[in-house]
C-alpha cells in the first residue's frame, strides 16, 4: 500500500488529482482538488447522461453553506433536483430518519436512473448511500464529502450504514458510488475539532501500510491542520489511492479491507458508551482506539514500544485526544461487551488489527481476552 510517492512528488500548483476505482464495470472515479462544487453538475452529468433529475441529501449544517451552489451547477447542468435535510449529528444515523428520507425519495418519483446525491461528511453519506441502497433495490449514488473524513474515508469504498442500539453501523449494505467529488474547498469551513477528526483517518493509512506516508504526517501534519491547501490535497489523494487499492482487492470485507478499521474496534466501543453524540466524535474515538490497538499490539509481542509512544507523541502533538476522557466514569466490563458486538466477531471472537510496526498491521483472531482488558485499564487509568 505505499502510494506517497507518485503523489507527494506532484509540483506546486497541479490540476485536480483523479484516484480511480478499479472495480471493473463497477469502476468509478474521485475527483479531488479545489472548486469542484462549481462543476458537480457537468461532472454529474458526464457520470451519469441519462440523469434528468437528482435527489439531494444535506445536512443543516452543510445545506446552509453549500445547497445554494450545489443546485445552481445542478440546474445549469439541466438537471431538476430537489433536497432533503436531515439535522446534523450522528443521530441522524437512525432507523428513523433512514425511513423518512426513503418515503420522501419515493414521494419524489425517484427511478431506477436517479441519482442520490450526498452533500455533506460521514453521516450524510452513509444515510444516503444506505437508501440509495435500497431505494427500489439499488439506484445510483454521488458522493459530494464536505469533511476530512469523509474525503479520505467513509466516502469511498461503497459501505452504507445507520447504526442501532446495539451498535455502531450494524445496519446496513455496500452500494458503490457512480462518482466522488472532494472539493478541498470545503475544508476551510470545517470546525478545527472536525478537522481534527478527519485528521486521525488520514492517519490511519500511514499506521496500516505506508511507513513513508506516516513520516510525511510527522513532518506535514501541522501546516495541514493549519490551513496548506496543497499538503490537504496531496494527504486525501494519497489516502484515496490507498483505500482504492484495499477496496478493488477486497470489496465486501473478506480480508484486507478489514484493516482500515485499525482502532475502530475500541473507538467504536468508546462512542457506544458516549452516545454517538458531540461528546466524542468518531475521528477522536478512532484517534484513542489506534493508540490502544498498539498498546494492545506490544502487550502481546508484536509491536516495538518505542512505535506505540511515536503514534501517541503525534496524535496528541496536533491535538487528537489519546485516552478516554479521564473525567468520564468508564465501566471495562461493559467496553468489552459494546466491542463483542463488533462486526468482525466471528464464532464469539473479535478480530483485532493490530501491527508489527507503523505501516505493518495485520488481523489476529487470537487475542487473549486479558491483554484486551490490561490494554483498557491502562488508558483508563
């Protein structure tokens, strides 16, 4: 997965990158780079030519700043559009509001040829794409992320889902998307926290396969925080390429996929404890999980200590937390209940990614069950 090279290597002031998903008739392009909003509409129509209509998804938030723009390039484009916003926040994830923006899709007359459009970060896009999903089996989706994490993440790679009281996205499908728009304009809208987030996994690309691109982070990841257009593109187009590369060798998670859930196993078990809610956000519980899978990593032999303190020196150096909120009461017993609720349990037994080093994670079916609860005590105490 060592992608950094081709992209980082790029000179100051290159056009757009394109990443490509190589998933045969299935194959889809991810336009990134700046003022790609203005253009939606003629690429959505270059995607997608039989397209008259397209039904828009957005948040309040993100609706407040982008709708305007979006429908102008929509209509230019001569296609007819008409929206539906949901509340901001993760409890937009639901069952509930999965079911009201399936009866106003349908209340719109939507065919089997019209598109869904996603405007927004990760909530947006998996609601959406989950009822792109299903909407009379299956009609095609754009994906128009307007956060880091969605833009290297969860926008790519066809995976849909709302969650459940028993869990994080545990329903839901894999439904690719037609076309994924980055414009890395929309970053500078981003409260710092959210770009914070979406920091952690841009960084989880480096820790799973790409030592290079880690290195880069180390040196790179500050000016990018703080505003360098030029660093934020090359950091999502070299993530991109990566989960391009996991997604068209293991599409539905058999295998190498599940390695971009580095830290997911314990992060998701930390927002099921807080609520989904704004008192953690995903990236931050991704950011402690992928400090604790390499705690978890070098209790069991695997990892070099010195790699464990190098990846909690840096997440906390820009400002991602490391540990769960001291201030918190947290209860182990139920931690390991939420995450033997984990998607990759399989016959009673969560799979862990852990690693043999930065850029060397590998799944492992076998993890004693203690070094999972000394992992946890330690980050708790």
């Amino acid at each position: 997965m060592n992608v950094v090279g081709d992209v980082l290597g790029a000179p100051r002031g290159a056009p757009a990158v394109t990443v490509e998903v190589a998933l045969g008739d299935r194959a889809y392009p991810i336009h990134i780079g700046p003022g790609l909003l203005g253009r939606a509409g003629e690429l959505v129509r270059a995607a997608l030519p039989k397209a008259g209509r397209a039904f828009v998804v957005s948040d309040e938030t993100v609706a407040g700043l982008y709708l305007e723009p979006l429908a102008a390039t929509l209509e230019a484009a001569g296609l007819a559009w008409t929206g539906h916003i949901v509340p901001a926040g993760e409890a937009s994830k639901s069952v509930g509001r999965l079911e009201a923006l399936l009866d106003a899709m349908l209340g719109f007359g939507l065919e089997r040829g019209t598109p869904v459009i996603a405007l927004g970060g990760g909530v947006v896009g998996d609601l959406a794409g989950f009822a792109a999903a299903v909407a009379l089996r299956g009609v095609p989706l754009v994906q128009i992320p307007t956060t880091l994490l969605s833009q290297v993440d969860s926008s790519v790679g066809g995976k849909t889902a709302v969650n459940s009281r028993h869990g994080k996205n545990l329903i839901g499908a894999f439904h690719q998307p037609r076309l994924v728009l980055a414009d890395t304009d929309t970053l500078d809208s981003l409260p710092p926290r959210e770009l914070l987030a979406g920091y952690a996994e841009t960084a989880k690309y480096g820790l799973i396969g790409d030592a290079g691109f880690w290195d880069w982070l180390e040196a790179n990841g500050a000016a990018l925080l703080a505003g360098d257009a030029r660093g934020r593109a090359e950091a999502i187009a070299v993530s991109c390429r990566a989960k391009a590369a996991v997604v068209a060798a293991d599409e539905r998670e058999a295998g190498q996929r599940a390695l971009l859930n580095l830290g997911h196993t314990f992060g998701h078990a930390l927002e099921a404890e807080t609520g989904y809610g704004a008192a953690l956000l995903h990236g931050e519980a991704v950011a402690i999980g992928m400090v604790m899978a390499f705690d978890l990593s070098h209790r069991i032999g695997l990892c070099p200590g010195q790699d464990v303190a190098r990846v909690r020196r840096h997440l906390e150096a820009v400002g991602l937390p490391v540990r769960p909120d001291p201030a918190r009461s947290w209860d182990i017993d139920r931690l390991m209940g939420h995450m033997a609720r984990d998607k990759k349990v399989e016959d009673g037994r969560v799979t862990f990614v852990v690693a043999d080093g930065i850029g060397k994670a590998h799944l492992k079916r076998d993890v004693p069950a203690a070094a999972v609860r000394e992992t946890l005590a330690a980050a708790l105490s």
